[in-house]
C-alpha cells in the first residue's frame, strides 16, 4: 500500500441495486469511522425502494459535528457503487477529485432484459469525463477465484480500504465483526484481494 | 460511556423503553416499522408489544392502557394516523391518566408511501402537542420527555419523525430511565371518559384550556425550544427536524431558532428571536406549518417562497432557497439522462407475480391496494388500474359496477392477505349486502411482506408466537356471505386463470384466495428446477412475466440466471414451445 494512494476520507455515497448488501456495507463504514474517533451519520434506504430497485446510502464522518446525514452532490469523496451502470446514475454525487469505485457487474434492469432497452456502454468513460480517479473493479471474479461469489462486497469495501488514510486492521475488525464466524477467513482473503486490486489501479 | 449508532426508530424504541413503556401497539409502515421491531426483539423485556391489525385498533389498545394509568405507545406511519384519526380526536377530550405517545413517522419524499401529508397538521387539529426530534440522539430522549408532558396536561402526545430522522443512523448516548409515577389501575369516571354529547361538552373546553397551558409551557421548554444566536444575526432561521440539520450544515454561523416542539409554537420566543436578527426565514420540509402561525402572528417572516412544499428538502435545497438561487453544483452530464431507469420489482419467484400474469393476459381492470403487489403495476405486467389507500381496491370496484352497470368493464380487486385484514372486510361486507358482483382476489402471502414480513391475525406467524389463533380467509369471507369462494396456487397459471373467469361469470361477489408464502420466507427446496432448453425461439413470452431471472442472451434466446430463479415454474407455463425444461430434485 503507498501513501500517496491514501486520501481523507469523509463524505462516502454507497450505490447499488435493492438486494445487495448496501445497507450491510454502510455499516461497517460507518463503523470504521467511529473507530477514527469521529462523529459519524448515515442515511439508509427501506420499504419499497429495496425490491430490486436502485438504492443509494450515504455516510459522513467529521472530527467535530456532522449535520446532515446527506452527503451534497458535488461533495463526496468516494462513491462507491455495486453495479456498473448505478455508479453513473450517482455520479453527480462525487467531487472532481474524489474517486469512484465499482463493481463491473452489470445488473439487467427489466427492459434491458427484455431486450427494450440495451444496457449501456462507454459507463468507463464517461466517468473519467467527470472524475479524475475511477476504479473499475471486478469483484464477482475475485470473489468467485477465492471460492465464494457472497464476498464480492468485501472485496468492494477491501478497495476501499486502500484509498483512506484509515488503518486496514480497523476495516478488518468491522467486517469480521459483521459476518458469521466461520466466514471471517474468507472474508479477510477478500478484504485483501481487493486492497491489492486497488493498489495495482491506483499504479496504472 | 459508551455510544451506540443507532437509526431514529432504533432510538426511538429505546427511548421508549428508558420511559418505561408497558404497552406498544402499531401496524407496519414504512418508514416506522422498526420501532415495533426493535421493542419486539427485546429479551427478558416486560413490554407488551404487538402488531395490531389496523393503526385504529392500535391507537384503540394504547389509549386502553393509558387509561389504565400505564405508559404506552402507538406507532404508525403519516397515513396510518389517518386511520387512527377517530379515536385520536376524541382522545384529546378524555385525556390519559398513564402518558400516551403516538409515534407517526412521515414520509416526505414519498420513499415508500402513496402520499406525503405533513402531520403537524393533526397537531393542530387535534390540539395534541407534537415533539419533533431532528436525530437519533434526540429520537431518544425526546420519548421520556413526551411521556411526561402527556401525564402533567392529561393529554396524547404526537412524536413526529420523517424518513431521513427515522433512517438515519447516528450516535447515541444511553438516556437514563425515567419512569412514570403514575399508579396502574383504571378509575371508573364517566364524565371524564364516556364520550356521550351532555360530557364532551363539557370536556372541549377543557381542551381549549390545556392548549393555553400548553403554549406557556412551549416559551419555558427551553430543552426543546433553543435560541442559538451564532455569530451572524443578519439572518435569524427558524426550523427544526430534519431541516434544522440542513441549516447548521450550510451556514454553521446563523442565528437559529430550533423548534422542538413543533406545536404549539413559542410566540414569545419567536418574538424575541425575530427582534435579535435583521431578516427572519422559516425553513421546514412540506407544508409552510409554522410560516402560517408565526405570519398570523404578525411576524414579517419569508418561507415557502424561497423552499419547495413538495418533496424532501436537502442542504442543497436550504443553499439555494437561502440565497435566492437555485444553481445546482456539478450538474448531471448528458450520459446520465439516457440511463434505463432502474425501478423495484416483484422479487424471483414472487407468488404475486402469477396472478398478475393472468390479470395481464385477460386485459381486465384491476382495482389494486397497497403493498408488494403494488408492483403489479409496473411493466410489463402492467396489470393495476388504480391504487388510493389501504383497503380502497374493493369499494373502488363497487363504485366502478354500481356506475357504469352493464357497461362496466370486466375487473377485479387485487388485495393483500395484512391489507384485506387492515381495512377490507368492511368493504366485502359492502359488496355482499349492497349486491355487488364483484371477483375480489386475496393475495394471501401469510405476511405484511412489504415491510419485512410482520405478522397479522391472517397470517400463522403470531398465533405459532402466541397461542392466539389464526383468522381463517375462507371460513371469514363466507361468514360475510361470499358464497362463491375460490381458493388457488398462484404458482399454477391455469388454476387462477380457471378461477378468474369463473367468478366473472358469477352473477354474486366472489373472492379468490391466492396461497402461497412469500418468496423471501419459504425455504422449501424446490421439487423441480427449470432451464431453457434447445427449443427456445426467442419468442419472450415468458419475459412478459417481468421475473428478473429471466433474460434475452446475446443470440436472442432466453437464459434463466441461476442464482436468481427460485424454480417456481411460472416460465415454463408460459411458453409456448415447451422450451423450459423441467426436472425433479431427486433425478
């Protein structure tokens, strides 16, 4: 990991499609901030919103007092999204020199399924046209080459890791804290195939 | 000492619980469900928690209770408490004995709602005091000062919260317990508590009285009601909520006035506030509920003219309003406009979905409701035709035949098992006395599936939890004279199909009740699994289901995602090629 990868991390927009494990995700952040001793606020997505359809959650940290529990558009420092087309329907949300994080799957919607709408190509750039730092990362392959297609968000978050100034071992705890027992080794393999995926992004 | 990150409704259950609450009474609605929740999963806890059928009956139990000298609590969504309106207006004239909070969660933003009132209106109204937290740490201890306030002026109390306080986590510190001193027992005075003409009158001025003992209590609450004069006070804001967090993100130097107490509103305060600054604003999210008051007071104040009345307000939203512009930063680019929007959708598997199909194949009218199957609507089944409120499809197809008659268009009422238990039976009973013919079908899934599969007295969830015993759909619709009764697997196209037209040719109101678990409940292995075979051509019959396991490949054949499909078998009654193969577990 090289310092100069790392960055202050407060303002974090978490994207996806209902289902995903969003909520789970926002709470280990939100966790790892506590950790840094700051205050810390998130906002969730329930009710009709998570059957299937887009969610977004934010979570801020401020060493003092965070207000709003909404990140502004223009004003987050890393979004980070699940799914490939979702982190540009959010990217409004990321500052020019903040940094976006997704997942490369694509997730049909259902007119793309039924062949209506095709899925949209050129997400990459586009992207770059907004945001110096984009990072695509293809966690279902990671996951699926550590034996279990489930850890796909922990390698997300192990990307993640990589960009702040907040020591892996915290971010360790908080999954690990989160996820049944006899998963935590996998879960620690995951965490650190993404640390490394972002790092050999961050390179190129 | 140690915080915890707690969710509004998290803190409001614990704040509750730090009251010493006895009895918690609500109907699931988001965004207030988890406050039920988080009390119901409490071990060891002597709280009576449940889920009543209805927010009416459940503002019913609670007044029972607080008659009864103990504390308790409703809890309901913006809506529910117009079905709890009822009780709610006349329990402001007996007043309580032991505190009474009712808890309504809004929804500005619709997130997850059919509307977006704003509840301080009932406040008013009602001539209830309503308190209004603005985060988690104030959800909880807002709850033992409501409870105290509803004792002293024998009255219910509102605690309002909106999606973004309910929804967001933030760090509390653990309160202290504050328990009623009131002594449990019911004391028999008519007067006071039988609601006949010849004693409400005398009990409506007593109200008038405790609303002008009220507002002196609103200027001295200074734990609820602050002055945070800034170092700027060439701009005074009066807010509160949500939107007081908004204020002290974007200018963290102005001077605020944050209500706490939403009603009534401290004039004297709002005086004294209004002469310490140069302009006076009113930032609140919804409808201009205290610009109206603080300007009938005589206060040159600005709002609604600068902030929206619809929708959530945001810091961006508070920026631009503050200075008069309505720039927003780092707009979209063009890419974004053409994204395929991404909507919910029937879950994989949904046993709603099949009875949707065949609604869609038959083009009927389909009276709809509120819940999961509200989905229905959406393309490609596109297979509701209207949607108001809990329990409004069957009386909303009783108007349609009482109408038009024989012009009438062939149609059904869509409803679910929690919904029909909410507030349908009413409208069968309607239907069957006032001869109407029309086919209502119960989509009985055994949960209020929506919000998290919460238990109701049709569902075998809470009678396995409590001895109770289950309210059974056919043996309940007979019993209110519905004679043609049909009941399904909505996993078998032809049975529901065959069910369907023959309650349209009934000349007599017919219900047909759709049975099978929800999807997200039902573990059972499949029997069968399912994949497309050779014969597939394309045709995308099976994609009219709208199932999200299904899609086109890049040669134009349908492809089943594996870690989707459920095997619940509906794409293989669909299609018309025998294309989707089918074979048991055990092969």
């Amino acid at each position: 990991m090289t310092a100069r990868d790392r960055m202050q991390v407060n303002d974090v927009v978490v994207v996806g499609v209902g289902g995903q494990g969003i909520l789970l995700a926002t709470d280990v952040i939100a966790n790892v901030f506590i950790a840094t001793g700051c205050d810390v606020k998130k906002s969730e997505v329930h009710g009709m919103a998570q059957r299937g359809g887009s969610v977004e959650s934010h979570v801020r940290r401020r060493h003092g007092c965070v207000h709003s529990p909404l990140v502004s558009p223009g004003c987050a420092d890393v979004l980070l999204s699940f799914e490939r087309m979702e982190a540009l329907r959010y990217a409004n949300y990321v500052h020019s020199d903040g940094v976006v994080l997704y997942n490369t799957q694509k997730i049909p919607t259902l007119a793309i399924a039924n062949g209506e709408v095709r899925y949209p190509s050129g997400i990459e750039q586009s992207l770059r046209k907004r945001c110096r730092t984009v990072l695509p990362v293809n966690a279902m392959d990671v996951a699926a080459d550590l034996g279990n297609p489930r850890v796909a968000n922990t390698v997300l978050l192990g990307a993640l890791s990589h960009l702040t100034d907040i020591p892996a071992e915290r971010w360790e705890e908080a999954i690990v804290d989160r996820v049944p027992r006899s998963a935590g080794e996998v879960n620690r393999r995951a965490f650190a195939a993404g640390a490394a995926v972002a790092k050999d992004l961050m390179a190129t | 000492m140690k915080y915890r990150l707690l969710t509004g409704n998290e803190a409001i259950a614990s704040g509750a619980h730090n009251s010493g609450v006895k009895v918690v009474v609500g109907y699931p609605g988001t965004p207030s469900t988890e406050i039920i929740e988080h009390i119901r999963a409490e071990r060891d806890s002597d709280i009576y928690a449940e889920w009543a059928p209805n927010e009416k009956v459940a503002l019913e139990v609670a007044v029972g209770a607080a008659l009864s000298g103990v504390r308790s609590m409703a809890a309901m969504k913006h809506v529910g408490v117009n079905v709890a309106a009822d009780p709610l207006m006349t329990a402001t004239y007996t007043g309580v004995r032991g505190g009474l909070v009712i808890v309504t969660a809004d929804d500005p933003g619709m997130h997850s709602s059919q509307n977006e009132q704003d509840n301080r209106n009932y406040a008013r109204f009602a001539r209830v005091p309503m308190l209004e937290p603005s985060d988690s740490q104030e959800c909880q201890d807002m709850m033992p000062q409501a409870f105290e306030i509803s004792e002293k002026f024998d009255t219910p109390v509102f605690l309002r919260s909106t999606t973004r306080v309910s929804h967001s986590k933030s760090l509390v510190h653990p309160g202290e317990s504050v328990p009623s001193d009131v002594a449990p027992g019911f004391d028999r005075n008519p007067q006071k508590l039988v609601m006949i003409p010849v004693h409400a009158r005398g009990r409506h001025p007593q109200v008038q009285r405790r609303l002008q003992e009220l507002r002196q209590f609103a200027e001295e609450a200074e734990d609820l009601n602050r002055i945070e004069w800034g170092s700027d006070q060439s701009v005074g804001i009066i807010t509160g909520g949500i939107a007081y967090q908004y204020v002290r993100e974007v200018c963290p130097e102005a001077a605020v006035l944050k209500l706490g107490l939403s009603y009534p509103l401290p004039l004297q305060m709002i005086g004294e506030f209004a002469a310490g600054v140069d302009e006076l604003y009113v930032v609140e999210e919804l409808d201009p509920f205290w610009e109206m008051e603080i300007r009938a007071a005589g206060f040159d104040v600005q709002g609604k003219e600068r902030f929206p009345v619809v929708g959530e307000l945001s810091p961006t939203l508070v920026r631009t309003g503050l200075q008069g512009t309505t720039d927003e930063p780092n707009s979209a680019p063009d890419s974004e406009e053409q994204l395929p929007v991404r909507p919910p959708i029937l879950c994989p598997g949904c046993p709603h979905r099949g009875v949707f199909a065949v609604l869609s194949e038959l083009g009927l009218v389909v009276k709809g409701d509120i819940g999961c199957y509200s989905l229905g609507v959406m393309p490609p089944l596109s297979a509701m035709d209207t949607l108001t409120c809990m329990g409004a499809s069957m009386g909303q197809a009783m108007g349609m035949e009482k109408a038009l008659g024989d012009r009438a268009p062939d149609s059904v009422a869509v409803i679910g098992d929690s919904t029909f238990m909410h507030s349908g039976m009413t409208a069968l009973a309607d239907i069957v006395y006032n001869n109407g013919h029309v086919t209502t079908i119960i989509l009985d899934n055994d949960a209020t599936a929506m919000t998290g599969h919460q238990a109701h007295p049709g569902s075998g969830l809470r009678a396995r939890e409590t001895g109770g015993r289950r309210v059974d759909f056919e043996q309940l619709v007979r019993g209110l004279g519905v004679q043609d009764v049909h009941r399904v697997d909505p996993y078998d196209l032809q049975q529901v199909k065959d069910a369907v037209q023959a309650a349209l040719e009934t000349d007599a109101a017919s219900v047909i009740i759709a049975e099978r678990p929800c999807v997200l409940l039902d573990r059972t292995p499949p029997e069968h699994h399912y994949s497309v075979g050779d014969d597939c051509t394309g045709c995308g019959l099976c994609l009219h289901l709208g199932c999200p396991a299904l899609s086109y490949t890049d040669g134009g054949t349908v492809r089943i995602d594996p870690v989707l499909c459920t095997h619940c078998g509906l794409c293989a009654q669909a299609c018309s090629f025998d294309a989707i193969e089918r074979r048991s577990e055990s092969q």
